[in-house]
C-alpha cells in the first residue's frame, strides 16, 4: 500500500568524485586499481585513463 519512488535519486543530484590514487595506496585503493587492471581492457578500455 506504499508509493514506488519514481527516481532512484529521491530528486538529488546523483554527483560523485571520480577515484584517483594518491600517496600511500589503501586496500580500497589496490583493490579499485586490480579491478581496473583486470576487467576494463575487456571492455576495451585503459585502465590507466582518469575519464573511464
């Protein structure tokens, strides 16, 4: 009997920061960084590049 939200967004501006290593990697950062090396060259993507 409830209402289903129209926007998964709650009417907010969905912003984000995008992920960019510095200093001293943490295991969220050496985790991010294996992720990238390992799945975006399948998806043709550089893993290195800071747009993707």
């Amino acid at each position: 009997g409830s209402e289903v939200p129209l926007r998964m967004t709650d009417d907010i501006d969905p912003s984000y920061e995008p992920w960019q290593p510095s200093g001293e990697p943490s295991a969220v950062d050496r985790a991010i960084a294996a992720t990238r090396k390992t799945v975006f060259p399948l998806l043709g993507l550089d893993p290195y590049d800071p747009r993707d």
